[in-house]
C-alpha cells in the first residue's frame, strides 16, 4: 500500500482566499531582502518551495504585482485582494516551483527553514540563530 502525499492548506488573513498542497514541501528558508521586509512589514520572510503543478488555490483569486527583485530577475508576488496577505511568489526563470509564505499556512510547524540569503541586507536587530547556512545574497 503506497501512502497518499500529506495534503497542506493555506489561507490568507480574511480566509476569502485557501489554498491545497498535496506532496512534500522543498528548502524553506529565511530571506532578509529589502523587497522581503517591505512585502512582510518584518525583518525577513520565511518562504517554503512548493512543485507548482501540485498546488492549487481552493477557494479565491489572488491580485499580483510584478517588480525586479535585488538580482535584477522578475518576482511575481501573489496576495489576497480582500486583505493584502501575502501567500506566495513566483519566478518566471523557475516556472516549475513557487515559494508559500510560511505565515499562510494552516499549521506553520511544518517548516523548517534550512539557510537563509540576503544577509547582507539583515537587520542589526534580527537575529535568526547560529549554524544556519547562510548567504550573503541569492543562494546560488
């Protein structure tokens, strides 16, 4: 008997809009980009990769915006339009793959964070722990 892939749900603040994820979650990691601070209103963002064919939005739409992130490449940004929760970001370069804000998630415990970039850009005042790999910028 094969297991089913464990099913992941998501919402946003006003729950106008829900997600589902059905398989293993990839890397997730601390970003200490400006453009990460703006769109989280903290000090960093916590993003978990998904397979994007696996994913799907249950209920809702989400409104995008579109800039060039610090390494020039396009970042789409996706939130709720009702609540402007951000929920998850892709990447025309990795079509295949998009990033869940972990704060979304209906049980956040399911990520663990395993490196974190853009420290160059990391707040005095943040401090995220010892031993974690880490990047000066974009992880390569």
């Amino acid at each position: 008997m094969v297991n089913a892939a464990p099913l992941i749900t998501g919402r946003c603040l006003c729950s106008a809009l829900t997600y589902e994820y059905a398989g293993e979650l990839g890397p997730a990691s601390y970003c200490h980009c400006v453009d990460c601070r703006r769109v989280t209103g903290s000090a960093f963002n916590v993003s978990v990769r998904m397979v994007a064919a696996r994913f799907r939005i249950a209920s809702g739409a989400t409104a995008s915006f579109t800039k060039a992130a610090d390494s020039g490449a396009p970042v789409t940004r996706h939130f709720c339009p009702g609540c402007g929760s951000p929920l998850f970001t892709t990447h025309p370069s990795r079509p295949e793959f998009l990033w869940i804000k972990a704060g979304s998630l209906d049980d956040p415990a399911v990520v663990v964070p395993s490196y974190q970039s853009w420290t160059r850009s990391r707040v005095k005042w943040s401090c995220i722990g010892s031993g974690l790999l880490a990047f000066p910028e974009g992880r390569v």
